[in-house]
C-alpha cells in the first residue's frame, strides 16, 4: 500500500492549483492506496491579496472529514484513501502554537517543515541566503532544521530536509551527508527521540533532475543520509511528492522506491489518527 504523504490543495493552501476530487482521480490513476491533504499553516507568510498562510484548524478538519477514508480500511477496489494533515511552517516564536495546534487539532499526523532559514525565503532571496562555500550554507540550515524536530516534538514527520537544495545557485546543489554530518546527526537523533519520519519528497528529486540538471539516478537522495539515519537507529520512512497539481500527483514515485529498495529499505510508513502503519515494497501499489 502507497500512500503520498504530502500533497496540497486550492482552498487551503494559498498556492494550492488542485481540488480535492482532482487530487483523489490524480491518485487513482497512479494506483495509490491513498493521498494525504497536508495544506499550508505558515503564521509569518502573507499574501500581496492580504490573505495569511493560516486557517481554522477545526474547519478544516470538518470540510475533509466526509471525504477521510482511511487506507487500511480499505481494500485495493476502494482505493484511494483519505488522510487528514497539516504541514506547519517552523518559526521559534510560533513553537508553542505549533505544538498546541498539533496536540488538540484532532488531525491523523502534522509535518513540521523549514521553508526559510532566519526569515529569508530561498526562492525570493537567494542572494542574501546562498553566500559563501555551500557545506558551510547547508550546515546552518541542518542545524535550523534540528532545532525544528528539537521544539516541535509533537510533529509526526521532518518534511523535506533537502528543501533549500531545490534553490541554491550552484551547479552541484545536491545536499549530502558529508556537508554537514554534524548537523545531520543532531537532526536524526533528535527524529528518533521524538519518534518522527524522515520524510523522502519526490518534489525535490523532480527539481535536481528537469531543473538543475541531475541525472535521475544522481537526483536521488544521498545514500549516506539513509545509511546514517539508519545507522543511529531511525527507522520510519514516508513518501511525499509535495503535489501542489494533479500533475504533481506520484511524481518520481516509481524510480524512488527501486532507489529506496536498492539501499536495503523495505517498508514505507504512513499514519493514521496519530497511529503509524507500514507496508512492505512487496504490497505497494505503484509500481
């Protein structure tokens, strides 16, 4: 059973370009067991309209709730299912917002994620972000994204580690564990204490290869970054492929999970009402 664990919408996520049915017909075509609705919840964002990047948690949950079915109750006619999540932007100042919202919003699981690093937005000031050598750049950016597992321990999954590597302006972005192994290493043991999966976002995969000019074999994730999280004892994968379209929708599925499969990994995870389900490539559905 496949289930994409990251996926957003046009009615809460500002830049959302899917409907739910849409997001639902896109998975049934990809033969997936299920997608998850993890819309944007980021306090310090604002649009040019004026509308903010945050919404009623309860009306949220509410407007999904006829559509949740969750996939392992299903069988493979039934499919897709429906999962509830939210994908909450790190911010210290917002840490116990965050938590709360995570504690009482009654959601299946939350990803807790960095989109800038000490406010500056790597898509609109990739100047002032990417100066100097890159293992230095990336190495702040570890150590911001384990301060983000260390405050938000109630999050269920680390969303796209590898996020700021889509952006920085050199010709070998490709983050790796040899960059910043300290850092990494924060990162995983502060994962394993809370119980959170390292998520695998295809979204980022999809940009080293048509945008950056990897190869798709060397867009995948850096093998070491698996064997490490592996090697302190991080177990808990899941698959996103941070679908904002229904294009988006089981982008690069198919060569991740051979890739993931070839590193020695044999089961993804996904969560349902807080509570972690696995299933073995042997039962995956996208093949």
């Amino acid at each position: 059973m496949l289930v994409d664990m990251h996926c957003h919408t046009d009615i809460w996520s500002p830049d959302g370009k899917q409907s739910v049915e849409l997001l639902l017909r896109a998975a049934k075509e990809q033969g997936l067991a299920g997608v998850a609705v993890t819309d944007h919840y980021d306090h310090e964002t604002v649009e040019p309209s004026g509308r903010r990047w945050v919404f009623d948690v309860h009306a949220y949950r509410t407007s999904l709730a006829e559509k949740r079915k969750p996939p392992s109750a299903l069988r493979r006619g039934q499919f897709p299912g429906l999962l509830i999540g939210i994908e909450f932007s790190y911010f210290e100042q917002h840490a116990a917002d965050i938590n709360r919202l995570i504690r009482h919003g009654q959601l299946d699981f939350s990803i807790i994620s960095l989109h800038e690093y000490r406010g500056v937005d790597p898509i609109l000031q990739p100047h002032i972000l990417y100066r100097g050598e890159l293992p230095a750049i990336y190495e702040r950016i570890l150590h911001a994204l384990a301060e983000t597992a260390e405050n938000i321990p109630s999050a269920n999954i680390i969303g796209h580690y590898d996020f700021f590597s889509r952006y920085a302006p050199f010709k070998a972005c490709k983050i790796c564990y040899r960059h910043c192994p300290a850092a990494f290493d924060r990162l995983f043991r502060a994962m394993i204490r809370n119980d959170q999966a390292l998520e695998i976002n295809t979204g980022t995969v999809e940009a080293l290869h048509l945008k950056r000019g990897y190869a798709l074999q060397d867009a995948m994730p850096d093998t070491e970054i698996l064997s490490r999280y592996r090697e302190l004892g991080g177990r808990r994968i899941t698959i996103g492929d941070d679908a904002h379209r229904p294009d988006d929708v089981g982008r690069c599925f198919a060569p991740t999970l051979r890739f993931l499969k070839s590193q020695g990994i044999d089961q993804l995870f996904w969560m349902e009402d807080r509570v972690w389900h696995a299933a073995p490539f042997s039962d995956m559905l996208c093949q």
